[in-house]
C-alpha cells in the first residue's frame, strides 16, 4: 500500500506539474493573442479616422479651389458648389460662406442678406448682439451663406465671426497659412448644440495669389468623425482635448460627446491623426482587462489539467489495489491451502500419537494372565484419563493445559482426597498427555492402598519451579501417607514403565519412587522448556491463527 500511495502521490504530483506549465503556457498565449488583437483592432480604428479626416479636408480644399469669387458680397455664394459638396456624400452638419468684408461693404451685405431671404439680415456680432459698425476701421468675417438652408442654419447668417474665441483665431491662422485649418472642439450651432468641429478653407481673390476674401467652412460632428464606439469592439476611445491637457473628450452609447477628467491610470494605447494642419492625438481604452481574462482562462486550464490529473489517479489507483487485493487473495489462498495441508499433516500425527498410546495401553493392560475385570476397570480409566486430557487440549485449542485441571475427579479417581499445591502452570499437550495418565496411575494404585490398609491414605500433591532463563527446572512430587510397601499393592507392568520411563522420557527429565517410613513418594523432574514446549505452543498457535483477508 505504501509503494502504491508513492506511485499515486507520484503520478499525482507531476499532473499538477503539467497542468501548472500548462496554464502558465495559456496564461502567456492569452495575452499576447489579446495585446495583438487589441494593437490591430486600433490600428484599423486609427487608419479608418484618419482616412474619414483626409476625405473631409481634401473637400474643403475641393470646395475653395472650385470656389469663383468676382464679388464677396453675395448671400448665394455656396449654390455653384452644391453639386459639388454633396458629391462627396459628406456628413457635415453645416457647410458655410465667410466672406472678409471692409466696412464699407457691410451694408450691401446686409441688403444682400435680406433679398436672400435670411431672417435677421443684420450684421452683428457673433453672439447675435447688435455691432457697431461706424466704429470699425478693419475688415471683418461675417458668415453669408449657409447649406443646409434651414430655420436653424438660416438663423446664423450675418454674423461677424472674427471675435469669436475659437473660430476667430480658426480664421486668422487660415489665413495666414494659406490651407484649411480646424478649429478647437466647440459646440456646432447653438450653445447645447452637439461638440464637433469646424474646417476652414480660405478662399483667394480672382487674380491674386495671396489676397483672401473669405472662407469655405464645414462642420463636423466629433463623435462621428473620430470617436465612434462599437458595442462589439475591444476598447473605447477617447480625444485628448487640446484646449486641457487634464481633460478628455469621449462619445456615449448615443454619440453624446463630453468632457471628462483624464482617467488614471492613462490609455493603454494612443494614435496621433492629422486634420486641419494640426495633431489630433486618440486615447484607446481596453473593455476588458487582458490579465483578468488570462488569469481566468489559465485557472480553467489547470482546474481541468487538476480534474483529469485525479481522474487518471483515481483510475489508476483503483485498477492498482483491484490487483492487490486480487494477489492478496490468491496468497491468503495459498497460505490457506499451506496451512490446511499442515493442520491435517498434525491432525495425522497426533491421532497416530494417541492411537500408539492407546494401543499401548490395551496391549500392556490385558496381557496374557491378567485379572479380566481388574484390567477392564484399568482400561477404562486409562483411555478415560486420555479421553479427558484430550478434551481440556480441544477446549484451550491445544494450547496446552493448566497443570492443576488434571486433577479434576473426572480424571483421577477420588481426586476429593488428594491435596493439591504449587503454581498453576500450563503444560504442553505431549506432557499433558504422560501426567494424565501418571496422575491415573498413581491415584489407582492409591486406592488400592485404601482398601487393604482400612482406611483413606492421605494424598499431598506438591510441584514447584525453580532456576531462570533456560536453567528452569520443574519439581513434581506425590507422596501417600498412611501407606507402605506391604500394604500398598505392587505397580502393574504398565505403571513401572510409565512411571519410571515413559513419563520422564516424555519431559525429558528423571523420576524415582521410594518407601519412607510412613508414606509412598514419586519425584519426577524436568526441565521446564519441555514441560512447557514453547515451540509446540508457537506451532499450534501459528496453524489456529485467523487468516487475515485482503483489503
């Protein structure tokens, strides 16, 4: 199991290895294909802005070269030109003539405005205020003509815009570079009006090279133009307001453009576009965060790399112990069937070991001459000392028998009159067997004893063990009182050769038997490693061990 669980950590450890490079190796990919889709994407944005502003400037550079002015004082100067203009199928919110008029031409302007048909033919300032015009002592641009002529467009026209904080300086720089010039974002047609912003193209004198009578101006919504957002695109974009370098302009869903603060941190990207002789400079936002997307794509990388790492783990580690358990079955079967064949292998030798002893005793107690009824009755005791003695070992499976429980009156004739003392010790089946049948013996000639002597001979039982380690020596000692050598009958052959040989053959130790004055006495002693036998014990406890099962 250790090895197993080794080789699964193993396996487990480099899954989780692999879908670790693997996810740091999609985590890399995933932001360079964003960075480059991203970089791309604005790319095209930027060269499709671009495009859209070159288109709108070479129309007002169109639309003053084809620009024929004989006299500036003309409120229909645009209307040659109409054909022209929405040529270009241009989305210009207004299209205007300013024409640089002296002050004695205001006038006529003002006649001119009002046979074309313009609400207010005034000339005033360009905030509609009344503009004192005795007061004036240089030219100024007064806006003459509008496309599209309507009740909002028309109500523009007669307005001095020279002053004007952002078309005027629009104008003068046009004028003095000679080439169409954008204005600053501002508001197109009315205060609330929509932020976009104005080109002005100058227009030249017929005949002259450098002489400027007006301008041909068009003006362009901002979102539209440069900050057009798409729901599906990958970022928003933004123009950094010329007029703040703290402040950017940006369109909504609606193409509403307003100023914000300079977000921090700054875009992640910006593009610079040329219109109007000046620098544009677009700012991209990225929607999503790049790192965020990665990390969540590498994290479902390794959480699959993780989920299939256990997936082959769990298979493998289940095949694996299906095969252990498996060989840990065939061995539990083959130390059964080992075990079975030295159990029966036992089973044989210690029947033949109490069928040798009990042919033995049937053999030496009836043999030839003998009292019929004196061996029956000795016969039966014996093999009734075997048959108990065989019992006691089944009960403790063998494992020998307590020394003090073959003297049970079940075994042992009269065992009530026979005093007992000394440890109780477990003695190993084989010596069970020769002291049950000792133990018969002597307590069968004891009685004999009694009935010649007329009365109970005391009997004292006495064993004890001595020494240490392997030095251990077991003393057993039987003595009968009120007996002696005329009185007590005469041992049978059987009992000589139990007594003297068989029994200290079997314990591997010494016996004697003797007369005192007042008692009979048997000693027999043993080394106790054989009254004991820990190897007999060690076998028998090892063939009646439970197999353990597989797991």
């Amino acid at each position: 199991m250790v090895r197993l669980g080794f080789i699964i950590g193993l396996i487990a450890l480099v899954g989780v290895v692999i879908s670790g490079l693997a996810a740091y190796r999609v985590h890399d990919q995933e932001l360079t294909v964003e960075r480059i889709a991203l970089a791309r994407a604005i790319d095209v944005h930027a060269s499709l802005v671009q495009d859209r502003l070159t288109e709108r400037e070479l129309l007002a550079r169109v639309a003053s070269g084809l620009f024929r002015a004989p006299s500036v004082i003309k409120a229909n100067m645009l209307e040659p030109l109409r054909s022209s203009i929405y040529a270009f199928k241009t989305d210009f919110v207004v299209a205007g003539w300013i024409a640089r008029l002296k002050p004695g031409e205001l006038e006529a302007a003002r006649t001119e405005l009002a046979g074309a048909g313009f609400p207010n033919p005034t000339i005033r300032s360009f905030d509609d205020a009344p503009l004192a015009t005795s007061s004036l002592d240089h030219p100024i641009d007064v806006l003459m003509d509008v496309e599209p002529r309507n009740a909002e467009t028309m109500a523009l026209a007669g307005r001095a815009l020279d002053q004007h904080p952002i078309l005027g300086p629009m104008l003068e720089q046009a004028m003095a570079g000679g080439k169409p010039v954008a204005s600053d974002p501002l508001a197109l047609l009315h205060p609330n009006g929509p932020i976009g912003l104005v080109l002005a193209a100058p227009v030249l004198q017929d005949g002259s090279g450098t002489a400027v009578v007006g301008f041909v101006t068009f003006s362009y919504e901002l979102a539209p133009l440069m900050l057009t957002n798409d729901d599906l695109s990958l970022f928003s974009v933004v123009l950094k307001d010329p007029r703040s370098d703290d402040s950017e302009l940006m369109a909504d869903d609606q193409g509403v453009v307003t100023s914000r603060p300079a977000a921090q941190p700054g875009p992640a990207v910006t593009r610079t576009v040329m219109f109007g002789g000046r620098d544009w400079t677009l700012g991209y936002y990225a929607k999503s965060n790049a790192t965020t997307r990665a990390e969540r794509t590498a994290a479902i990388v390794a959480a699959i790399g993780i989920a299939l790492t256990g997936i082959v783990c769990g298979l493998f580690g289940y095949v694996a112990y299906n095969n252990l358990r498996l060989s840990r079955e065939i061995q539990v079967r083959i130390g059964f069937e080992r075990r079975l064949t030295a159990v029966i292998d036992e089973l044989n030798h210690r029947v033949k070991n109490i069928l040798a002893v009990i042919q033995s005793i049937v053999t030496r107690t009836l043999r030839h001459g003998s009292d019929i009824d004196v061996s029956r009755e000795l016969l039966i005791g014996r093999i009734h000392a075997m048959s108990n003695v065989v019992s006691l070992l089944s009960e403790s499976q063998w494992q020998g028998v307590k020394l003090k429980g073959l003297f049970e009156a079940r075994a042992i004739p009269h065992a009530e009159r026979i005093a007992v003392s000394g440890p109780d010790i477990a003695v190993s089946a084989r010596a069970a067997q020769s002291l049950s049948l000792l133990f018969f013996e002597l307590a069968s000639h004891s009685d004999e004893g009694l009935s010649l002597v007329g009365k109970h001979p005391h009997i004292v039982v006495h064993w004890e063990v001595s020494g240490e380690g392997a030095d251990t020596i077991f003393h057993f000692r039987w003595e009968e009182f009120n007996t002696s050598a005329a009185t007590r009958r005469e041992d049978s052959d059987f009992g000589v050769i139990l007594l003297d040989r068989v029994a200290p053959e079997a314990l591997g130790g010494v016996a004697k038997r003797y007369f005192t004055d007042v008692s009979y006495v048997y000693e027999l002693t043993a080394p106790m490693e054989t009254v004991v036998d820990m190897t007999e014990r060690d076998r028998t406890e090892q063939i009646q061990a439970p197999l353990r099962r597989a797991r």
